[in-house]
C-alpha cells in the first residue's frame, strides 16, 4: 500500500494536524507576549488605582468650572442636610460642601504631584549616584540622607511652613517635597549597589562606554519599578502632610481643600451640632485618593515580583497534571495527591 504525500497533513508544535503553518502572532507564545506587554494595566488593583486617579484629576482640571454654587459664597441656607439642591449639604455659613469638595481636589493633587515628582529626582539624584560611584562620594550623601531620615518630616514642614511669611499650595509642596526624599534615596543607593556589578554593567564599563550613559541606560531602566513605587508612596505622604497642615491652620484657610473643610468643621463643632456630613465626604475623598494610590502601588509590587503575581491564584500546573500550590513569599511546591491511607482489617477474635 503506498502514501501519497498529499495523504499526510503537516504537524505542527501545540496544534494537532494542520493543514497550514502557523502564523507567529496567532501561536500561544505570541499571544503570552503581547498580554505581557499590557500586564501591569491588566492587573485588576492597579487598574482600578488608575481609574480612580484618572477621575481626581479630571475633577483637580474641571472642578471649579463644573461645581454648581461658589464655594465661597455666604447664602441663607445654614447647616442643610443633604438634598437635591446641595448634594453634600452646606456649613454653618451656608457654603456648599459640594462645591468646597470639587475646589478643593484641585489643591490637594497639585501639591501631591508636584512634591512627588521633587521628592522623586531627589532621591534618584542622591541615591543612585551614591550607589554607583562609591567612595567619599557615598559617604558625604549616605551622611546628608541620614540626617534627612532621622529628622521627623512632618514636624520639620511645621517648623519651614510657620517661619515664612506666606505659604501657598506651591510653597508647601516645593516643602514636602524637599524633606521627603532621604528614604527613597536609601533604597535605590542600597539597589544601585547590587546593580553596579552586575555583568552587563561591567561589559559597558569594559567597552569605554560613559558613566552618566551606564547610568542612563543600563542601571536607571532596572529602577524604574522602584522608582515609581517610591513616586506613589510620596505622594500619598504629600497630600497627608498638605491636608493635615490645613487642618491644624499652618497653611492658608482661605484656599479651598480637603483639609480647609475639615478645619471649619472642626472649629465650629460640626459633631456636637450632628452635621455628620460637614466632614465626612471629605474623609471619604481623603480615603479614596489614598486607596487608588495603594492600589497602584500594589500593582507595581505585583508586576515586579512574579511570586506575588502568581500567589492565590490555584490553576498552575506541571507537566503531569499535578497541581502547584502558590503561597505569598514562598517558592511554588509541587504537591501531587496523597495515596489513599492503607485501611487494617483485624480478626474480631483478636481484638
């Protein structure tokens, strides 16, 4: 009996009998390839963050322009529960917290961003230059990022923010950001270390290339998840330090923000008087921010480190079918199925 070759299909890997090649982007390792790229956005935390940060900045851009009343303006309307008229009630004075809420975002995301981004060249500035060229270089920086490190932020803010003459959300976040770098700059002197002798760090050095080109272009881009990590976590030190200076009066009460709000409601007892939602909706914004800000955070932990991506999820498998069970900080082990215990049958007349 004789085989005609077009009797014979063409075999190819992971697809059966075909009658056709297959293409590299429909093959499942092209399809890995380009969810890789979108990995970070596909986390379900970090995507979340992201939308709900995408929606505070809309309202810091479009706030005062869209709120319906003047935050400011005084109205007869003293002490209202919320209705359909004031969404979120109104103060002792008559004022819409509503429009104060949506005025006020502006300020609280300007001064986080802008302290997050000084705060963030700081500590990459002084921590991966101390990192990689060592020496006395890294003895004059490690000794002023420890003089930073021990001094308590917050109360140093208070002390730079009640000695100047005026302060304005720009003063205070150029403050924020100037004290808050010393942690940041630690970390990524500490990674630099373990970086700068690495062995593709080393062929660049052998091949003449530059040092601000290795740093640039061979130690920056394996920081860049550490660096925005560090990025979220100064931000959401930022807009507490903003917001708290609003509330204890070191910053101006004239301009609105979340902090403003909870300063009036504080000083003219909105608890004892029962206008529960005179503080409120600012706590809830406050808690929200900080929520999508961890969030983030946490997707980039997740997109860094394969151990907590792959943790809790149960449906890894090995070659034979067996399962893995992923535990948080710990290496996948390999568990296959118990065999079933032995059961001993005895003679009742030995018992």
């Amino acid at each position: 009996m004789s085989v005609t070759p077009s009797s014979i299909d063409q075999v190819t890997p992971g697809g059966g009998a075909t009658g056709a090649t297959a293409q590299p982007g429909t093959t499942p390792a092209g399809k890995k390839a380009k969810r890789r790229r979108f990995r970070f956005i596909a986390n379900g935390k970090a995507a979340t963050g992201l939308v709900i940060l995408a929606i505070y900045v809309l309202f810091a851009i479009i706030g005062p322009w869209v709120a319906p009343f003047d935050p400011d303006k005084i109205t007869t309307d003293v002490l209202q529960a919320p209705s359909a008229k004031h969404w979120f009630g109104t103060s002792h004075l008559g004022q819409d917290i509503f429009s104060q809420i949506l005025a006020g975002c502006r300020s609280v995301v300007m001064v986080g961003a802008i302290a997050g981004v000084v705060a963030t060249i700081l500590s990459v500035l002084v921590g991966v230059t101390a990192g990689y060229l060592g020496g006395i270089a890294d003895e004059i920086l490690s000794v002023l990022s420890n003089v930073f490190l021990v001094i308590p932020g917050l109360l140093l803010i208070i002390i730079i923010c009640t000695s100047l003459p005026h302060v304005n959300d720009l003063t205070v976040a150029l403050v924020i950001g100037l004290t808050s770098w010393s942690w940041g700059s630690r970390v990524l002197r500490a990674q630099t270390l373990s970086l700068r002798r690495r062995d593709y760090v080393e062929a660049a050095r052998a091949t003449g290339e530059k040092t601000w080109r290795i740093i640039f272009f061979e130690v920056l881009p394996n920081l860049t998840a550490i660096i925005a990590s560090g990025f979220v976590g100064t931000v959401i030190f930022a807009v507490l330090s903003e917001i708290t200076l609003a509330f204890i009066g070191i910053s101006s009460v004239s301009s609105w923000n979340w902090g403003t709000i909870l300063f009036w409601a504080q000083g003219q007892q909105a608890l004892a008087q029962g206008a529960w939602w005179w503080f409120v909706p600012a706590g809830l914004a406050i808690a929200i921010l900080g929520t999508a800000l961890s969030l983030v955070n946490f997707g980039i932990d997740e997109f860094v480190s394969p151990r907590l991506r792959t943790s809790g999820t149960g449906r890894a498998r090995t070659a034979n079918g067996d399962k893995v069970r992923m535990k948080v900080g710990f290496t996948p082990v390999v568990r296959p199925a118990e065999p079933p215990a032995k059961i001993e049958i005895r003679d009742g007349a030995n018992q």
